[in-house]
C-alpha cells in the first residue's frame, strides 16, 4: 500500500513537472521563441563546427593511409626470403599493409617518370635491372613511423627505407594543430551558448518572480520551484535539437555534393563523409547540448531568484 502511494507521488510529482513546463513555454511565448531561435542557432554552428572537424578528421586520416615508407630488399634474397620478409613487416606494430613491388614494376614506374626519356632506361630491361624490389608500407598512425622504420631496419634482407619524414611530420603537426583549433571553438560556442540561453531563460523567470517568491515564503522548496524551469530548457533543446538536425542534414548534403567534385580533393584522394556517417554523432551532440544548455542556462537564471 505505501508503495503504491509512493509511485502515485512520484507520477504525480513527474506529471506536474511536465505539465508546468509546457505551461511556462506557452504562457512565455515570446521568451521561448527567443530561446529557442537563439538555441538553433548556436547549436547550428556546433554542428558546422563539428561536421567540419569530422571531416577533416577523416580527409587526414585518409591522407596519413596514404603515407608510409618503401623498404628496398638486397637482391641476395630469395623468392622465400622475400616472403618471409613481407610477413615479418606486416606484423610490426603500426603496419597497415604491405605491398610488394618487384624489381620490374621499380624499372616499369622509372620509366613512367621519366616519361618521353624512358628509352634511356631501356639497357636495364631483363637480368640488367638495377633496381631492387621492395615493400611499400602503409601504417595505422603515422606518430609511429619512428618505431616501425626502427623495427624494419633490424631485420635481415632489408637494404635502405626510403620515407617522406618532412611530409609526415608536417601532418602530424596539422592534424594536432587542428584538433586543438576545433577544440577551443567548441568551448568558445559552449560557453556563449550557455550564457546567451541563461539570459534568455531569465526574462521569463522574472516575469514570474512574485510567483517565486510567493511559492517560497510558503515553503517550496528550491528543487520543486526550479524543476518546471528546468524542464522548460530541456523541452526547449529538445525541440531546438530536432529541427537543427533537419537544417544541417538538409544543408550538409547540398554543400558536400558541391565539394565532392572539387579536384583538390580528387587529386588527394580523398573521400568526405556523407551525412549517413555523422547523423548519429549529430544526434548525440544534439542531445547533449539541447538538454546541457537547458538544463544549466535554467539553473543559472534561477540562482537570484530563489536566494529569498
């Protein structure tokens, strides 16, 4: 029997918050559109913001994919050896793949280069190639370029690595640069998210102020008078969520569809993501920003009014 009444409570207690949050977004309607235009557009440019730092995320993991080193193989070494070798490279920690170039396709690829000047390779063809075979290494994070070329240079058979220390070293110095940028905009925007709502929420608190304070000199308690307003900022995100999702789905798709074709990205090779990657992360960030912001922007504006 004491349960039952405790959950009646409760529902009744979970019902009245619902019902005075809708009631507070009608009654103060000019105030909850101001918050929730001024919700959208903040979380509008979090999600600029974060769809552009995915992308690049992913356009330099691509780019780093394509980086690695080539290990050049004595030619003392065997068919067997040469096998051998492959597999002892792949299972370096940071390998991705290995590719093995035989000493035709190195003559084949010089003389690609050399373009209409190939004829002037065409004494090396057959048993007088002069170029060694070699793997082509592909590794998993180029920060462990180091380690791996370290590893590769102990074992038997390998005669020179060849990488671009200078290219990686430039993209590892990019990658991090950017990921802190995007960082420090992300807080920025969550920092003048949360005070321009807090301020926003506050013109409807004080509309209400006698009310507060009529309700606490009657003894309510801080919990009970705030939670009303604290459900009125999450149904505002909530609801601020929902359609910036719509506006970024609807804006990402013809902006991408403009840059697939760029032919930068082309001649890097490299793939953006298409909206069906990061709706799922949009929805996550949205979710926790439209009820964060709620939630504290009502907090903070409720903080000088119920100091009675």
């Amino acid at each position: 029997m004491i349960r039952k009444v405790v959950i009646a409570v409760r529902y009744n207690s979970f019902s009245y918050l619902i019902s005075e949050g809708f009631k507070n977004i009608i009654k103060n309607g000019k105030a909850s559109v101001s918050s929730l235009v001024t919700m959208i557009c903040a979380m509008i440019l979090f999600g600029v913001f974060f769809s552009i730092g995915e992308n690049i995320e992913s356009a330099m993991s691509q780019i780093q994919m394509s980086q690695g080193v080539e290990v050049f193989i004595l030619d003392e070494a065997t068919d067997e050896q040469v096998k051998e070798l492959g597999e002892k490279i792949l299972n370096v920690d940071g390998v991705n793949t290995v590719t093995f170039k035989s000493k035709q396709e190195a003559l084949d690829s010089m003389k690609e280069d050399l373009k209409e000047y190939q004829e002037l390779l065409g004494a090396y063809d057959g048993e007088k190639n002069i170029f060694p075979a070699s793997y082509i290494v592909k590794l998993t994070d180029l920060e462990k370029i180091d380690s791996v070329q370290d590893a590769i240079k102990s074992m038997e058979f390998v005669d020179t690595i060849k990488s671009s220390d200078e290219t990686i070293d430039a993209l590892i110095k990019i990658a991090n640069a950017l990921r802190i940028g995007i960082g420090v905009i992300f807080v920025l925007l969550l920092v003048i998210s949360i005070t321009i709502i807090s301020n926003t929420i506050k013109l409807s608190v004080h509309n209400r102020r006698k009310e507060i304070s009529i309700m606490k000199y009657v003894g309510a308690t801080n919990s009970f008078i705030r939670g009303p307003f604290v459900v009125e900022g999450i149904m505002i995100g909530i609801m601020a969520g929902v359609i910036t999702l719509g506006i970024i789905g609807i804006l990402y798709g013809v902006i991408i569809s403009k840059f697939e074709t760029s032919s930068i990205l082309q001649s890097m090779q490299v793939r953006l993501l298409k909206f069906e990657d990061i709706y799922l992360y949009l929805i996550a960030v949205n979710a926790f920003l439209g009820v964060g912001i709620g939630v504290l922007g009502s907090s903070i504006s409720m903080k000088k009014y119920l100091e009675v």
